[in-house]
C-alpha cells in the first residue's frame, strides 16, 4: 500500500524528537512549574548546549549567584536529575531552607529600628517631665529642684518699669539716681549698701561700734523686742513719701525679700525704715551674708546691689529664719516663672 511508508517515516521522527526534546528543552520547561518560594537549585543544571533557550540560561545564572551570597548554605547536590520524569521537591515547611531567597517583597520586613508594639500589659510609660512650653530654669543656672542662683535673678530684674515718681539717692550728698521698678509679683532697685545696726544690742552692733546707733527697729520680732541686726537678715526700705508709698505695692514689714550681690542670694525680711529720700541699707547680717564688709563705719558697698521685694508676702514671725529661707526660696522661683 503506497501510504503506509509516509507513515512509518512520521512516526520514526517522532521517535527521535522524544528521545531529543527531553534532554535539551524540557529541563527549561519544567522550572516555572516548581513551587514560587523554592527556586531550583544550582546543581540542577541542564546541559551546557547551545540549543538550550537563553532565557533558561539567564535564570540558572541568576540563580547560581544567589544560592553562593546565601548564609551557610547547605551543600548542593551534584547528580542531574533524571529528566524522563522531572520532580522538584519544595522544603519543608517546617524548617525551611537557609540557602532559598525569601520570595517576600523587601517593603514586608520590618525595619531595624521599628519599636515594637508596647504590651497593654507592663509596658514602660514615658518618663514624666514639664509640659511642652512649660519654663525650664536650666538654661539660667536654676533647675526647680535646686537653689536659685543669683544669675537667674539677675536676669528677670533687667529693665525697668519705674513705679516711683521720682528717684532715691544713695547718701545726702549724692544725686537721686536711683528709680523703683515694677515686675509680677515684686518690686526692685538697684543701689549700694549701707549698713543698719539698729535693734538689739549685740557685740557688733551697739553705741561704740555705729555713732547713729538705735536699739530699736520698725518692726520687732515675735516676742515683742527689736530685731536682731547681727542674726537676723532684714532690709530697710524708705519711709512712705512723694516719691514712693511702698505700702502701695503690697510691701509691709515682714515682707520677703531677696538681695542679690554678685554671685549671691541672701533671703531678707523688710524688718526696718529710713529716710525718705534714701535707698539702699541692710542689716549686718545681710552684708555679712553676701560677702559684705559689715562693719557700720567702714563697711558696705557702694554699688552693684539688687534688692527684690516679694508683693504681699509678709510673715507673721520676723525672726524665723528657716521660714524666710524657704518662702524666700518659693517665692523667687515664682519670680522667675512669672517675669
């Protein structure tokens, strides 16, 4: 029959691609079916033939070189598989392999620094602190838990709001320089001082040592005597006039203070007054306190002292010092928080 060798010839050549299709192309044909999150392994190579498809080529390439930079991969097997029936096994999904590329996308890992989720349970709560734009005293030398420094002071009684109608000399003999200004919750001057030794007569303070002695004060001390000038640190403040009526800002006997030389604070009481036209006097502990030759002849400056006058603060006991200390103490801070 004339057909039947056209057919022997057919199905012969279909023989020998089956025998050659295998062994050069199936190999690339079977990588996309393996499993998206176990690319093949480089050991899995077909041969190097230049009839293999380039594509298949660039992929085993692309993959050799990522199976090399993997850490401590496992080591690759050298046997070819069989390709008359090609089978990719995936890792365990138990234990997956170090050596297989993670297929997720870079954007699913969590950055180094990302914080986890705090624990509803035990989770650390941020450290307190001042509110936002709540006044730190650090930048001045005054942090609140701490003394304030006479910097901080010094700061705040920069300017001047002048409250007297006019100004205070420092002596009879020199011209009235020196003006009252107004700030929240206090008033101040800036003049020298003089040394008042009035009050109780003590050792350094008598009729021998201060030719203008007095053994009294304005203001007396809970027991009803003078004030103590060598123990008890009180300032004088300038008897009411057209000038000024301290009374009229909120100072009375009694009132803290704070008087600030150099690089010191000393809390005061007002405990004493003088003439009306003059500023600038402390007692001879004050001066001693700041540093200040206390001496009531010779002693005192005649410049660079800051007298901060606390608004409504009087005390009951002039002579408790503890108590001036600590409301002297308060109330500068307030000073600083406020000016």
């Amino acid at each position: 029959m004339p057909a039947r060798p056209h057919v022997f010839a057919a199905a012969s050549t279909a023989l020998l691609a089956a025998a050659v299709i295998p062994a050069t192309v199936l190999p690339a044909l079977a990588v996309p079916a393996e499993a998206p999150h176990a690319p093949a392994s480089p050991a899995r190579a077909s041969p190097d033939s230049a009839s293999v498809d380039p594509a298949y080529r660039a992929l085993r390439s692309s993959l050799s070189v990522a199976a090399s930079s993997a850490p401590s991969p496992s080591a690759p097997s050298t046997s070819a598989p069989a390709f008359s029936a090609p089978s990719f096994s995936a890792p365990a999904a138990s234990a997956p392999s170090a050596s297989a590329p993670s297929s997720a996308p870079p954007s699913a890992a969590a950055p180094p620094s990302a914080a986890a989720p705090p624990d509803r349970h035990g989770a650390p709560k941020p450290a307190a602190g001042p509110p936002a734009g709540r006044e730190s005293f650090s930048h001045d030398g005054s942090p609140e838990d701490g003394p304030v420094t006479a910097s901080a002071l010094l700061a705040r009684a920069g300017g001047c709001d002048q409250i007297s109608n006019g100004q205070y000399r420092t002596r009879e003999s020199t011209a009235p320089t020196i003006p009252v200004c107004d700030a929240k919750g206090a008033v101040f001057w800036k003049a020298d001082m003089d040394i008042d030794c009035d009050g109780q007569t003590t050792a350094h303070c008598n009729s021998a040592a201060d030719p203008y002695y007095q053994d009294s004060t304005a203001y007396l001390q809970s027991d009803g005597r003078a004030l103590n000038p060598e123990e008890l640190p009180y300032i004088v403040v300038p008897l009411s006039s057209s000038i000024w009526n301290f009374r009229s800002s909120g100072i009375r006997g009694g009132s803290v203070a704070a008087v600030i030389h150099r690089d010191k604070v000393e809390y005061a009481v007002v405990g004493d007054t003088g003439p009306p036209g003059i500023i600038g006097e402390a007692s001879y502990a004050t001066a001693r306190a700041l540093g200040i030759a206390p001496d009531p002849s010779g002693g005192g400056v005649p410049s660079g002292v800051t007298y901060i006058v606390f608004k409504d603060s009087e005390l009951s006991r002039l002579d408790d010092q503890e108590t001036i200390a600590r409301r002297g103490d308060e109330l500068a801070k307030q000073f600083l928080r406020d000016n």
